[in-house]
C-alpha cells in the first residue's frame, strides 16, 4: 500500500528569519533611496561650493607660492614657483609693517570699545529702559544695515573741521577741536570712533539675548544677602554672559582684523598710510596685479585671525 507524504511545515523560527531578512532588505533599499536623494538635493551646491569657493581657495594656496602677476592672466601656468619669497617679502615691506600697526591699534581699541558700549546699551535697555524700549533698539541697531556709503557721508560732515557738530561741541567747552580725517594722530580714533557707532548694535542686540536669559532668581538671592548693583552685575550677569561675551568677542574681533571699508571710504589709508589697513594693503596689492603678493598677505591675515580667536577661546571659554 502507497504512503503519500505530505510536505514539511516550515518552522515558526525560520519563518521568523525570513521576515527578518526581508524586513532588512526593505529598511537597506529604502536607505539606499533616502541617500539618493539626498545626494540629488546636495548635488547643485556641492557643485556650485566646489566651483566658487573649494577651487578658487585652492588655486590661492598655490598663488601665494608664485610670481602670478597680471602679466601672467594669458599663461596661469608659466608662473615661476618662489617658495616662501611672498611672506618674507611681507615681513619687511614697510607698508605691510604699518598696515598691521594700524589694524592691531584699530583691534585693541576698537574690540573693546564696542563690547563695553554695546553692553552697556544692553543692560540700559533690559531693566533700565521702559518706555520706548523698541524705539531705542531700533535706532541702535539702524546703523548697522546703513550702507557705509551713507555713513561715510554723514560722519565726514561730523568730523569737519570747520562746520562739524564734533568740533562745534568741543568750541562750546572751550577745545580747538583737530582736523580729525586729514591728522596722523587723529584720522585712525575717527575711524574706530565711526567703527564702534555703525557696529556696536550688533553685539548689543546678542548681549541683550544673554541677558533676558539670566535667572532673576540670581539676582534676588544676591540683593537679600547685601550684594549691590555692581557686585551682582560683576559677579553674577558677567560669568553667566561668558558664552556670549566669547560669541560676540570672537565675532567682533573677526570683523575688525578685516576691517577695510571705513579707511577705503573715509581716508583711502592716508593720511601718509596713517590709516591703511591689512585688508586694504591687500586690496591694493590686487589692483596693482601683484597676484601672488596679495594671496601671500590673505594668508597672514588668516592665521592671525586664527590665532587671536584661538587666544579668545583659550581665555574666554567656560572652565569646569
């Protein structure tokens, strides 16, 4: 007699594999889709930032090791490699050396200048400030989105020597006030003067951020304990405003090591390069067609700047 065999059952645990592996392969082709995707999204920026930026860095490295002149725009290849000729060149020209004089001074008054003022306008407009607060942060920050064209205009008729509000105020006390834009001594405090006025809004708006974030809690302990003003603003709103302070010195500082807009509008570097900057040296060093001059001088402006933030964070950052 014949005996049929019926087929097997699968086990419950190797159908469970099955789904596993099938649940896998579905979660790795929909990644894999996923990643598609997303390389189609980043494709035309990666694109662009490869074409505009990446190469364009690249090709300034390799300028700054050359003779590339604006003699050399026809054969970008016949260019003579000059090693480290470009930033010895730098450390001796006088012009350079004055330029960095220059842009440190307008560093080291100018950072801190700004900071203090805009901290100040800060905590006036946190707690001292009631009425017409928005009205007064508006015009706090105005500058700041004023074109430098304007404000070149504007502080030129402030500064003049003649009909200037600036040395008219300073008659009323008895002071001769200088030729400010055309003296050796007065042209660079103009220009961190107008600096400090047209930026200062920026850090104020960032303190002022910081500070609404401060515990009121803090402060109320401190005042029951016999703390002052002051002595809960230095030891309590300051350590709390370290990250931002960090922020916005880092930031400021930045801006200032490039400053170029202010003398290019105001002085053109004078008077007797009184006033030129590193970033304007470097401007001009370009027009000239010093191209592998001027890429050497961007480079020293980069560590610098990398080595003051580098010191700010070292200073500035929170300890544990």
């Amino acid at each position: 007699m014949a005996t049929t065999t019926r087929p097997s059952r699968p086990s419950s645990s190797s159908a469970g594999s099955d789904r596993q592996d099938t649940a896998s392969r579905r979660r790795s082709t929909s990644r894999r889709r996923e990643e598609r995707a997303a390389w189609i999204l980043v494709l035309p920026f990666a694109l662009l930032f490869l074409t505009f930026t990446a190469w364009p860095v690249i090709q300034s490295v390799f300028m700054s090791f050359t003779d590339t002149g604006a003699r050399d725009l026809r054969s970008p290849f016949a260019v003579n490699f000059v090693g480290f000729d470009n930033f010895v060149k730098a450390f001796g020209d006088p012009v350079f050396r004055q330029a960095a004089f220059n842009t440190a001074y307008f560093v080291l008054i100018g950072v801190p200048l700004t900071l203090t003022i805009a901290l100040a306008a800060a905590v006036a407009l946190d707690k001292g400030i009631s009425r017409l607060r928005s009205v007064f942060r508006l015009g706090f920050y105005t500058p700041v989105i004023t074109s430098i064209v304007a404000v070149a205009v504007v502080w030129r008729f402030l500064l003049h020597p003649d009909v200037g509000l600036v040395n008219t105020a300073l008659s009323w006390v008895g002071i001769d006030g200088p030729n400010w834009l055309a003296s050796t001594s007065w042209a660079m405090p103009a220009l961190i003067m107008m600096a400090t006025w047209r930026n200062f809004g920026t850090a104020m708006i960032i303190f002022l951020a910081g500070l609404q974030a401060v515990p009121w809690a803090l402060h109320e302990a401190a005042s029951l304990d016999g703390a002052n003003a002051w002595q809960r603003f230095r030891f309590i709103t300051v350590p709390t405003l370290r990250p931002t302070i960090l922020f916005v010195s880092v930031t400021t500082a930045i801006g200032y090591l490039q400053f170029f807009e202010e003398p290019f509008v105001m002085t053109q570097g004078g008077p007797l390069n009184s006033t030129i900057s590193a970033s304007m040296y470097t401007f001009q060093q370009f027009s000239f067609g010093n191209y592998g001059y001027a890429a050497a001088l961007s480079y020293l402006i980069f560590v610098v700047i990398a080595v003051v933030t580098a010191i700010q964070f070292r200073f500035l950052s929170e300890r544990d």
